[in-house]
C-alpha cells in the first residue's frame, strides 16, 4: 500500500472517529435530559396503556427493575433528542464521496431523514393503543403489564416504524445517483410489495398480522409518493 493511499484510509477513519465523538456526546447530552424529564416521557409512553382500560399501573418485579426502566427511557428519549444531529453526522460523513451536483441535496435529505424518522415515531404512537388492544383480546386474562417488558416492546415499537421510515430518502438518493429511475421503480411494484411486506415481517418487535398491515401499508405509500418525487424533481 503506497504512501498516499494509506494517508486516505487514515484520514477517514479519522473523520469516522470525529463523528462518532460528536453523535456520542450529543447522544450522553439529550439523555441526560431526557433523564430529568424520564416521569414525563414515562407518563407519555404509558398513556396507550390507559387507553384500553389498563386501569392497573405497570409493575417492577425486581429491585433494580424501576432503575433500569428509568435509563432505558433516558436513553430512548436522549435518541429522539439527537436524532437530527445523529442523522447529519452520518450524512456528513458520507458527503465528501458525493459529487457537486448530489452535494446540494444534503440540507433537503438531511430534513428529509429528521421529519420522516419523526413521522414514523408519531404514526407508530397513533396505532399503539389498537396494537395493545389486539394482543390483549387474544385470550380473557387480566392485562397487567411488567415495566421492563413494557417499555422495551414500546420503545422497539417507535423505533422501529421510525427507522423504517426512511426507506424513501435512500430510494431517493439511489435515483439522484443515476441507479434507478421513477419508470423502473412503477414497472418493479410487484417486487416492491414483497420486499416490503417481508422487510416489515421481519423488523416488527411482535411479528404478528396486525403490527405487519399496520407497518407496510405506509412503507408502500411512501413507496408511491417517492416515485412521485422522482419524476417531477429529478425528472427521471
């Protein structure tokens, strides 16, 4: 390996360690936040629950349960806090590999990736107490709920429709790169459901039918809306 080639790689693992610097500290800053305001975000989290009638409030079986659900709230709120600035520091990274005309998408898909991630977040909150609703009338039992196991089905549950979200804005840049374009993505939608319909099956926390429907009816839309979004912007 020559001399300027190394000094490339070291570069950029050296741009890669700054922003996994920067997106950490941000990340220990909005969860230190999210950890003074963690009753609220609990009571937020929580409200779904109420919603169908669970009059009992969450329990903690062990000692250090009560703790534990505490710093996972910190941590999922710090995440949602963070998220532009984890979001553009993962652009940014990758920016300088793009050429001068893909550059001046940055700023559009960096908000793209924010307000879709949120999107998804919000959508997910909406259907959550229906999704409760189904699991809880599979079987006539009382539907009392461990915090633990609460709060991580919850938390995946956002953060996985938030994430899935974002699918467009990749779709998006993949057609500014030149690689597909909106009459190859109308001709392939047969293809797309099916990958739609098993990516959705195999991120869902639950796996069951409903949380399946309810996940990839809207990738499908967004799916529309981005061909959509390619012919008329990028003309492709």
């Amino acid at each position: 390996m020559n001399d300027e080639r190394r000094q490339t790689i070291l570069q950029h693992l050296e741009e890669f360690r700054w922003r996994v610097v920067k997106s950490a500290l941000a990340l220990v800053v909005t969860s230190v936040v999210a950890f003074v305001f963690r009753d609220w975000i609990l009571d937020i989290l929580v409200q779904p629950y109420r919603d169908i009638g669970g009059d009992n409030e969450l329990i903690a079986l062990k000692p250090t349960e009560a703790f534990g659900s505490a710093m996972r709230l910190a941590f999922f709120g710090g995440l949602l806090l963070a998220s532009p600035v984890l979001l553009y520091q993962l652009w940014a990274f990758i920016n300088p590999a793009l050429s001068k005309r893909e550059r001046k998408w940055t700023i559009p898909i960096v908000t793209a990736l924010v307000i879709l991630f949120a999107g998804g977040v919000v959508f997910a909150y909406s259907v959550l107490p229906r999704g409760l609703e189904f699991f809880a009338s599979v079987l006539d039992v009382e539907f009392r709920l461990q915090i633990t196991e609460y709060l991580k089905f919850v938390t995946l549950f956002l953060l996985v429709f938030g994430l899935s979200f974002e699918f467009p804005v990749f779709l998006f840049a993949t057609a500014a790169a030149g690689l597909v374009s909106s009459k190859k993505l109308s001709e392939n939608r047969r293809w797309a459901v099916t990958i739609i319909v098993i990516v959705a099956a195999v991120v869902t926390p639950t796996g069951d039918p409903y949380t399946l429907l309810l996940l990839s009816g809207p990738l499908y839309l967004l799916y529309e809306i981005t061909i959509w979004l390619i012919r008329w912007t990028l003309r492709k």
